[in-house]
C-alpha cells in the first residue's frame, strides 16, 4: 500500500500539464502622456508615487481619509471579498492532496444454543462472538496526469489577486472620493462667504439710495435695482447653505457615519497641493490596481482552458485502506491480522455528444473575452490620465485669467461707486460693475475647486491612493 502511494505521488509529480500557459500580452504604450507639460519625461517620478497623506497635507482631511479607509462599507465589502477568494483558492488546492480519514469498527455478537439447529457446548464452547476492524482509509485522491487540478489553482489563485486588486482600487476611488467632496464642500464654504459679504455691502448701498431718494437725488428706478441686487444675493445664500450641509452628509456616508457636521480645515485656495508629474506611461500598467485586476481576470480565463482541455483525457482516482481485522480485539493490530485494500479507478469519457469540445471553445471565448477586457483597461487608463493632464493645464490657465479679471472688477466697481457717489455716474454703471464682481468671485472660486479636483483626479487615475 505504502509502495502504491509514493508511486502515485511520483507520477503526479511527473505528469504533464496541458493547456496553454499564460504570456502577458504586449502592450503599445505611447512615449508621454498626451496633455503632459514638455517632452517625455527622463525618470520615472510620478505624482502616485507619493501616498495620499503627502498629497493631501490638510490635517482635517486626513483624519476623514483614515476614518473612510477604517470603516468604508464598499472597502469593508472589497475586503470580505478577498477572504473568500482566499478561501476558495485554499479549497481549490487541497484537491491537489490525497484525502485520508481514520474508522474503526466493533461487532459483539451472543449465539444462542437454543436455536433452529441446536449446536452441543463441545462445538459451540463459547457463545459469545467479537469481531474488530479500523485502519487508514485513503478516501479519495486523483491522480492529477493532465494539469487539471494544478489548473484549477492557478486559476483561483488568480481570482484571488484580482480580488486583492479589486479592493486596492475601491480603496483609490474611496481617497478620491473624500478628497473631491471636502473640496466641494471647502469651495462652498468659500461661495458662501462671498455671498455674505456681497450683501453686507449690497444692504449698505441699498442705505445709500435710500437716503439719496427720499433727498430727491435718487429716482425710484434706482431703488429698485439696489433692492434687485440686495435679494440676488440673499437668495443664494440658502442654496449654498444647503449644498454644503449635503455635501457633509455625503462624506459622512463615505466615512460610514450618520449625517452631521463635517470638520473644516484650510481653506479652498489655501491647500498645498503636489507638482504633478505623471511619470512614464508604461509604469502606469504596473501602478494601477484596475489593471493588475484585469490580467489577473485573464490569466484565471487562460488556466481554464487546461481544465477544459484535461477533460479529454483519463481521469485516474485512487481510494485504499490499511489497518487490520480480528476476531479478538486485544491482538487487532498483530503482524498476522494486518489487512490493506488498494482500488484504482480509470474513467475515460468515450462518447459525450460534444460538451467537452464545447466546454473548451468557452473556455477559450471566456478568455478572448478578458484578453479584451484587458485591453481595454489599459487604453482606458491612457485617456484618462490624458484628460486629467488637460484639465489641470487648462484649469491653471482659465484661473490665472480670472484672478486678473476678479482684480480688474475690483477696481472698476471701486471707481463706479466713487463717481456715483461724486455725481458723475449713473448708478447702473455701478451696480452693473457691483453683479460682474459678484459672478466672477464666484467663478473663480469654482475654478479654484476645478483645479484642486483636476490633481485629485490626476492622482486617482495615475493609480495613487491604495497604499
């Protein structure tokens, strides 16, 4: 018995595998990233590199990152997902290792001389009949000759990193996700100051022409449109207010929280944010955790083509007992009551109306699919980091245009309100250079906000944040 175990043991090791064995396709990466500033980068220094605390240097809202990647029901639910991939791929391989169970067995038996068939004590002295049995039961193992087990394993160990991928991209999406929202919710704290402090002035002026029309300088036209402008920004006051208090509830869901207020750190154009450079585009297949996922998808796709294919081929499976049997229990286990039982099985599927051929033509669709799959990623992932380079660009540059034209307000409204009140001026042309600033503060501090969001988006799609 022994003897037939190491043999099996040896032929397992010396059997084949069939099947294709995986090769990582090749990949046309472009030299630089479109949209990126100057030539090709010369290093391979990356804005991912960095782990999120560097990037996001607001202590507030590193507290809120740590909070969200503690308790995040999605990054919990990704976590649970890798453990039981785990489990499935420790399951997958126990199949690879023989099976064995230990049983034992007692049978007491009283025979009666009164029977049927009397039977004299000389030939029945002892009426009383025992009789043992136990041993080590090998209780199943296949012989693994065509790779199919070793198949199976490779393909759930694959499953399992693209599992453990899978969570290392909600945890990215997750720091993103933080991120852009307390930047949100800075941008309209910031709104809603500069609507606070248009009315404060907007009411002062509104005093202004009051007492210029009840002097008869001021014409009822006048009043009116000071009263217009008082309103329009009263009325965006309670919008502001009421997006930023949805916007706290929405982070505090990302933190698993129930709704509430939300710490504030620096302001919106006070936040030091990285240089960003985006590296070499080729790093970017090695970085992202989307990616590794959809390899690990394809190499699990391409080991089931071997457990497809293995299918053809004999499936040899072995089962045995060694231990012994007596009719006295006290020598069940001597030298000459030793008993061992060593089965063989061969099953080879003759005839099966073409489902093996047509479990390995799905196998092999199965896999042209994640070939796509994968593919498609990676290209995916080149557009959007050229987006992102685009759009912190263009950001910084629209921004620069309006911190000039928000000065160039300043001092027009500064001057129309000089020359209304000297006399000189109507008051349209003031109030008209009063609702240009209004709106361009307001602008401006969006684009403020577009700007922080462009390096969040940045980081998030160069494949940051998952550390």
């Amino acid at each position: 018995m022994k003897r037939a175990l190491i043999l099996a043991l040896c032929v397992v090791a010396s059997g084949c595998t069939v099947g294709p064995n995986y090769k990582r396709p090749s990949v046309a990466a472009p030299p630089a990233f479109r949209g990126a500033d100057g030539p090709a980068p010369s290093d391979t220094a990356s804005l991912a590199d960095l782990p999120w605390f560097e990037v996001f240097k607001d202590a507030e809202l590193q507290a809120l990152i740590r909070a969200a990647l503690a308790n995040n029901y999605d990054l919990r639910d990704a976590v649970t997902r890798v453990d039981a991939a785990r489990a499935v791929a420790g399951i997958t391989r126990s199949n690879q290792f023989p099976t064995f169970g230990a049983s034992g067995e007692v049978y007491v038996n009283r025979l009666s001389r009164d029977a049927a068939t009397k039977l004299p004590a000389t030939i029945l002295p002892n009426q009383d009949r025992n009789f043992g049995q136990s041993g080590l039961n090998l209780l199943s193992f296949e012989v693994d000759l065509w790779g199919k087990l070793r198949r199976s394993t490779e393909a759930a160990r694959a499953e399992l990193l693209a599992a453990e991928e899978n969570r290392k991209t909600v945890a990215t999406v997750l720091v993103s996700d933080v991120a852009a929202a307390y930047f949100s919710l800075r941008e309209l704290d910031k709104a809603l100051e500069i609507s606070q402090r248009t009315l404060k002035t907007r009411e002062d002026s509104l005093g202004l022409v009051k007492t210029r029309q009840a002097g008869g300088v001021a014409t009822l036209l006048d009043l009116r449109q000071a009263e217009q402008l008082v309103e329009t920004a009263a009325e965006s006051i309670p919008v502001l207010r009421q997006q930023a208090q949805q916007t706290e509830n929405r982070i505090r869901l990302l933190l698993a929280e129930n709704p509430g207020d939300v710490p504030r750190g620096a302001a919106l154009t006070e936040q030091v944010l990285p240089e960003v450079p985006a590296g070499l585009p080729s790093a970017l297949l090695e970085r992202r955790p989307d990616i590794r996922a959809a390899e690990a998808e394809l190499i699990a796709a391409n080991a089931r083509i071997g457990v497809a294919k293995a299918a053809y081929f004999p499936a040899i499976s072995l089962t045995g007992f060694l231990g012994g049997e007596s009719t006295q229990l006290s020598s069940l286990f001597a030298g000459p009551h030793s008993a061992w039982s060593f089965v063989p099985n061969v099953a080879q599927p003759i005839f099966t109306a073409g489902r093996l051929g047509q479990n390995v033509k799905l196998a092999e669709a199965q896999r042209e699919s994640a070939l796509i799959h994968y593919q498609k990623a990676i290209q995916t992932a080149f557009s959007e980091v050229s987006d992102a380079l685009i759009a912190h660009q263009r950001v910084r540059e629209s921004r620069e245009h309006q911190e000039a034209l928000v000065k160039a307000l300043e001092d027009r409204k500064r001057l129309a309100y000089v020359r209304y009140q000297g006399g000189v001026d109507t008051e349209l042309n003031a109030l008209d250079a009063d609702r240009d600033l209004f709106q361009a503060e307001l602008t401006l501090s969006q684009i403020h906000l577009n700007e922080a969001l462009a390096v969040v988006q940045l980081y998030e799609v160069l494949g940051g944040g998952w550390k």
